[in-house]
C-alpha cells in the first residue's frame, strides 16, 4: 500500500486542529498549512496500526468511568490528607503483572493508573504485561498489596467494557 493510502486521516484533521489552535485563527491558509503539516508528521512519524478487535459495552464502560471518576475524588482526598499530615510518607514501587495480552488494554489501565492521583505508572513492559507502578503511602505490605489489587480490578473494569470476551472473574 502507498504512504498515503497508510495515512491515519483522523490525525491528520486532529493535528490540522491544534495547528489552527496554536496559531489563533480557522483560516483557510491556517486549516491547508496545518493540514499539510499533519499529512507531513504523519509520514514522518508514522503511529503503530493497534488492533482494537474488542466491542464497546456501554453498561461496563459507565462503571468503568464511574468508579473512575470515584477513584479520583477519593484519591485527591487521601493525597492532601498525606500531604498535611506530619512526616514523610512511605512510598513503593509495586509491580502489576496484567491478565491481558492486548497492548491497547495495558495501555489504557496504565493511563487510568495514572491518571488517578497517588500513584504514576513508572514503566510498562510490553513484552510481560507488567506495569510497575510508584505508589504515594505505601507504609505497609497490606498497602502495597491493596495498590496491586486496585490495579488489577481496574485492569477487570477495562476488559469488561472493551473485550471482545468476558475476563474470567
């Protein structure tokens, strides 16, 4: 197939936007040289093709978002309570081996993980399926262990809105 032919159209019009964006303006001469600017980092740079055969659960995706959602509120109370509290919270790097084999749902967890305030995905290991995660106040194994647990059910969550089977429970 031709580079062209390749070209993840999305991207393109995603990139001619931020391009209108960054310069302030919709014009014509601004959409075309942004466009032209997104056909020219696409060929340059060209993104991996994911193979996304999963189905979209809409029931699971909402308690995906939800309990996502839940876990920020929460997450950001707990942060402040450490970050008030006298001394010097005990952190941990926790490692998270994952049940998926996809790369599109170790990617998503890892930015679900991250996203949600007290822990950062510190490295993704594509070849196992780890994520190795730091974790904000992790004085205790039974911490270190709730962390890798939280994981793993967000792991669950994910697979259970975008899999094409469902994650044996």
């Amino acid at each position: 197939m031709s580079r062209l032919r390749l070209l993840q159209w999305p991207v393109v019009l995603w990139l001619a936007l931020v391009w209108c964006a960054l310069w302030g303006s919709v014009s014509p001469k601004i959409l075309l040289s942004g466009a032209l600017v997104g056909v020219a980092v696409c060929l340059v740079f060209p993104l991996p093709r994911l193979r996304a055969d999963g189905v979209v659960r809409p029931w699971p995706l909402l308690v995906l978002l939800g309990r996502f959602l839940a876990d920020v509120v929460v997450a950001s109370v707990r942060v402040s309570v450490t970050t008030l509290r006298p001394g010097h919270p005990r952190s941990a790097i926790v490692q998270v081996d994952l049940a998926t084999s996809s790369d599109l749902v170790l990617t998503v967890v890892a930015e679900l993980i991250s996203l949600v305030p007290g822990a950062v995905v510190i490295e993704a290991r594509r070849s196992t399926h780890t994520l190795f995660l730091h974790v904000l106040d992790a004085p205790d194994p039974a911490a270190v262990e709730h962390s890798r647990a939280t994981a793993l059910a967000q792991e669950q969550r994910v697979l259970r809105a975008f899999a094409r089977k469902e994650p044996a429970s």
